[in-house]
C-alpha cells in the first residue's frame, strides 16, 4: 500500500525500556489476559477514564493467553498503583497483572528482560549512532583491515539471517525483493531500494539514512559493514554469490549510500 495515499507517513516504532516525565505520575501496567477477541477493548476501555495510554504493546504467548503492556500517565492524582491494579484485575479475561510506578518522574520497565523477534530471536537495544561510532573505532585502530572485517561480519551476519528469511519468501524471491527491502527498513537499517539493473545482470542495492552513517566522522571510510549485509542477504536470498561495490556513500557527501552488486565468476 502506497503510504501517501491513506496520509500515513511511515515512521519509527518507538520502544519504552523506560520513560521519562518530571511533571506527571506514570506506570507501567502489564498483564497476562486471556487470548481471545475482545479482551484487549475491555481492558484499555477500563483504563480510559483513568489513564492517558503514551505507549502500549500486546503479544500472544502461545498458551491461550497474551501479555498488554502499557505505559502512561495517571489522569486523576489520587490513584495510586493500588486503584489501577484492582481495576485491571476485576477487568473480564484479565488473568493476572502488576503495576509499577514512577520515583521521581522516572519509570524504568522492570517487566521485559530484553526483546524478540516474531520468530523468536532474542535482540538488545543499541543505539544506531553508538554502533556506527564504534565501527568507527574498529577502522580508526585497524586501517583498512577493519574495513574488511566490518564487510566480512555484515556479510556473515546477513547470509546466517536471510537463510531464515528465504523460507518466508517464498520460491520466487525475484518477484518479492521489495518485501525483503522491507526486512531491513523494519528492523532500523534504513530505507531500502533494491532493483535489477543492466537486464538482470546486476543489482542496484540503495540505502536511504543508512544506520552506518548515523554517528560516523566523514573521514574518508565507507558503509562496509552495510555492504557485507548487501552482498550476504541478496546472495542467499537469490542463490547466487554476488560482490559489492559502494558508489555512493553519506559519509563521502552523497545523500544516499548505493550499492552495486555484480555476480561473482568462477
């Protein structure tokens, strides 16, 4: 679906390991409901009147029953964690629940030990800025051997990631390259063009705010690592063994960082 056309303008997902608001008292409502349709509208219709909802997220477990999660801002000073715990609890297909409060404008959450995939793999937030420096340090202490490395682990990375990704694409991977465009936009890479060029005989692979660039001095290095993930997803993905080339990249002026992708001949 073409985003302009229902005004949606496509955005980050914004996560709260915690939240931060002097002014207001917030908590953290999680609770176990049962997996069934109407649940979820009952138990944020009851917390309506009493919270303002900042962010919220819901995931099944597998075993009937499904998590709510939800940050917010308590409307009516006199609750306390208590008045909204009981109100959640009372709540039809509720199945158990907790609620944590802020101290001092500050709510960390204590519930989720980290995050997963929807295929189950466990991930850990770290920010795109911090990891483009420190691929900045490993170029800066090794030369253009940590370049290499860099290219080496990105296409490592991707060939190991995209094998699972193959299996959801389906047998004809040609025709669906834009949903696996979409795999790395969902994930925070940046935003992906992949096109067949020169009759088929190379791939344009183009990154729109590339997350490589996002805290690196322009100091004459290159995306390597992006240009590994390039060359290792689309060769699993399409079965053939490609080499890449950046011809364009942010970090040397460009608004864009591009991508040549060319078969490998033996």
């Amino acid at each position: 679906m073409d985003d302009a056309a229902d005004g949606l303008k496509r955005t980050r997902r914004v996560e709260f390991p915690f939240h931060f608001s002097p002014d207001k008292k917030l908590v953290h409502v999680v609770a176990k409901i049962s997996d069934e349709p109407g649940t979820l509208a009952r138990l944020t219709t009851a917390l309506g009147s009493r919270l303002n909802l900042v962010g919220t997220t819901s995931y099944k477990l597998g075993n009937g029953t499904a998590i709510f999660s939800g940050i917010a801002e308590v409307i009516d000073e006199i609750d306390d964690g208590r008045d909204i715990q009981k109100i959640v609890s009372e709540t039809k297909g509720v199945v158990e629940c907790k609620v944590w409060q802020s101290k001092n404008g500050l709510l960390v959450d204590q519930f989720h030990t980290g995050l997963e995939s929807g295929l189950g793999e466990p991930y850990i937030m770290f920010s795109t800025t911090g990891l483009s420096q420190t691929f900045s340090n490993v170029v800066k202490v090794f030369g253009s051997g940590g370049e290499t490395l860099l290219y080496l682990q990105g296409k490592d990375f991707a060939t190991a990631r995209f094998a699972v990704y193959k299996e959801l694409l389906g047998p004809n991977p040609w025709d669906r390259l834009s949903e696996a465009a979409h795999i790395y936009e969902a994930q925070g890479y940046g935003i992906v063009t992949i096109v067949r060029e020169n009759g088929g005989r190379s791939i344009g692979f183009s990154v729109r705010d590339c997350f490589e660039c996002s805290g690196a001095r322009t100091n004459g290095r290159s995306c390597s690592f992006m240009r590994g993930v390039a060359v290792g997803s689309i060769g699993v993905v399409l079965g053939v063994e490609y080499k890449g080339e950046e011809t364009k990249c942010r970090l040397k002026g460009s608004r864009v960082c591009e991508f040549v992708l060319t078969p490998v001949t033996k």
